[in-house]
C-alpha cells in the first residue's frame, strides 16, 4: 500500500475512532530507519544498489547517466 492509500483511508474514516485506531494499528506502513528500505536513490526512488559512497544516494542506473556530468571518468 503507497503513502497516498493510506492517507485517504484515513479521510474516509475521519471522526470514527474505533475503526481509526484499528487502522493505525495494523494498516498504517512502518516508518523505516534501518535497512534495505531506508536507503533510496534520490533521483528515482530505486531501493537496489544504492551507491553512499561520497555521499552520492544514487543507485547505480542514474550513476551510470549523471557520472560523467559530476566528474567521474571511465577507465576501461
């Protein structure tokens, strides 16, 4: 379930508090600080092969496109 699912379930429940607090508990997705899923490329979301070396957060399709832009050489 996508952040935007969630947030208009919980709309549509509004001022039910039963049902409300039902949702959050089970339904409401974690908030990750550990893990695969914590790290993503900040140009297109991807959560495989993150590259954080240099502080970069790309994963390694956008490298390979913005590399020579930042001043990365190819040596093979």
């Amino acid at each position: 379930m996508t952040t935007t699912d969630h947030r208009k379930v919980l709309k549509q429940i509004g001022k039910k508090t039963g049902k409300l607090a039902k949702y959050k508990k089970h339904s409401v997705p974690k908030i990750r600080k550990n893990g695969a899923l914590s790290k993503k490329c900040r140009l297109c979301g991807n959560t495989h092969a993150v590259i954080h070396k240099y502080g970069l957060e790309l994963c390694r399709k956008c490298f390979r496109d913005t590399a020579p832009k930042i001043g990365f050489k190819k040596y093979s």
